[in-house]
C-alpha cells in the first residue's frame, strides 16, 4: 500500500511539475508576441534612413504628444503652389530635452527640417532629425550628424 501511494504522489508531483511547465512557456509566449508588436511599432523601413534632405517652410501644426510629435510644413514648390509635408517625430519630452521647445518651433515659423525621407517618393511624410531656425540646429538628440559628415 505504501508503494503504491508513493507512486501516486510521485505522479501527482510529476503532472504538477508538467503543468508549470506549460504555463511558465505560455507567459513566456505571449511577451514573445508582445515583443513583436512593439518593435512592428517602431519600424523605420517606410524612411530612407540612409538619406538626408531638407524642407523649408512655414509651420502650419505642432503636435507636442508622445510617442511621437508630429509638425506639418507648407513647403512652397518650384511652380508656385504649395504642397503639405509631414514629420514624425520623437516624443515630446526628448524633443525639448534637445532644445526644439515650443517656443523655437511654432505655427508660422519658418524653419529648415532635415530628415530622412519617405521610400515611396509619392508620399510627402518624413522622419524628422533636427532643424535649422535662424541659424541655429537643433538634433533630435540621436546622435546623428544632422548637418552632415564633420559639421555638427
């Protein structure tokens, strides 16, 4: 009799070992599917990072929100008209942290952004490095040489 109880709590023991098991490779499961999304959300492959260009215009929208800020700049083109260009962002505070401050960067500014702009040549969205207001160039802080090679 004893042997036989010994043998079911070793089973007992065993099932119950099998069933942590399990639920600890689901909870690690699902970080792995949250991992995926969060890093799906930080992709940079619609923008030619390898590529700068600048825009000048005037500022039409500042949106100070994070993740990402956003500014709209009515960019005059060669024939005239105007075209709306886009620039996402860093987040706010890393924004003002490197001294783009909503005073430096506000509708009606005419301002220069460098970026790196978007694969798809049909679209006038970009993301944004730094600016020049004035002069003065203000980088996103990611350590990028906004201005060029040796310039910053």
């Amino acid at each position: 009799m004893n042997e036989r109880r010994s043998h079911v709590v070793t089973v007992l023991r065993e099932t119950g070992m099998v069933w942590k098991t399990i639920k600890i490779l689901a909870v690690l499961l699902g970080f792995t599917s949250i991992a995926g999304l969060v890093s799906a959300h930080h992709s940079r492959a619609m923008f030619d990072v390898d590529v700068f260009i600048s825009v000048e215009g005037v500022v039409t929208n500042v949106e100070w929100r994070n993740p990402h800020m956003w500014i709209t700049l009515d960019v005059p083109t060669a024939d005239g008209e105007t075209e709306s260009w886009g620039f996402e962002g860093s987040g706010a505070a890393g924004m003002v942290a490197s001294g783009i401050s909503p005073q430096i960067l506000k509708v009606g500014n005419r301002v220069k952004i460098i970026a790196h702009p978007p694969r798809d040549k049909s679209q006038r969205t970009a993301e944004f490095m730094g600016l020049e207001v004035n002069g003065a160039y203000y980088s996103r802080g990611t350590g990028s040489t906004i201005r060029g090679a040796n310039e910053n």
